[in-house]
C-alpha cells in the first residue's frame, strides 16, 4: 500500500510495529505477549539489521497501548517521525531490547 499524501515513507532502517485487536479481546495480555513475540523475533534471529529500530505511533489517549508497548522496552521519544499524522511515537532498538530482556 502506497503512503497517503500526508505521510512520508519512515527513516531509513525504521520498521513500525502496529497492534489491533477487536474490543472484545483487550485486557487479556494478547497484545503485549504478540509484541513480545515480534519484537523477540526480530531482534533474537536477526531478521532486522543491527542499527534498525522498531517505532510504534500510539495516540495520546490510549494508555493501555502504551503500557504494552513500554513492557518490552519501548520508550516514547520526542523525536520528530511525521511519517504519520497523529499520536506520539515509541522506539525501540537492539540495545533497549537487549536491556529489557536482561530484567
């Protein structure tokens, strides 16, 4: 799918991470064990390159998305990354993965 108007494509060696699941399906860890999942995926088998980084754009009123994103090692950035136009990003690279993972 090509970018809208409004976007510009991400950084180079920048992949975004998108959760959504149906309402009736929050609450019960399914998010944040599928993040978890990915982002182990990504990182543990080198599927992405060692200066990649995973972004997640998570808009300003949902905390639960946010509490999910921050349990793997995200961290909300004031970077400028206007690839999208709504919400606060959050990024995640090799070296925040591997701190989490040592928790």
């Amino acid at each position: 799918m090509a970018p809208l108007p409004s976007q510009a494509p991400p950084p180079p060696d920048t992949l975004e991470v998108y959760i959504g699941l149906a309402r009736e399906h929050w609450g019960h860890g399914y998010g944040t064990e599928a993040l978890q999942g990915l982002v182990d995926d990504a990182f543990a088998e080198s599927r992405i390159g060692n200066n990649a980084r995973l972004t997640a754009c998570i808009l300003e009123d949902n905390p639960a998305s946010e509490r999910c994103f921050a349990s793997v090692g995200f961290v909300k950035t004031d970077e400028d990354l206007r690839y999208e136009d709504e919400g606060a990003y959050w990024v995640l690279d090799r070296d925040g993965w591997e701190r989490n993972r040592n928790l």
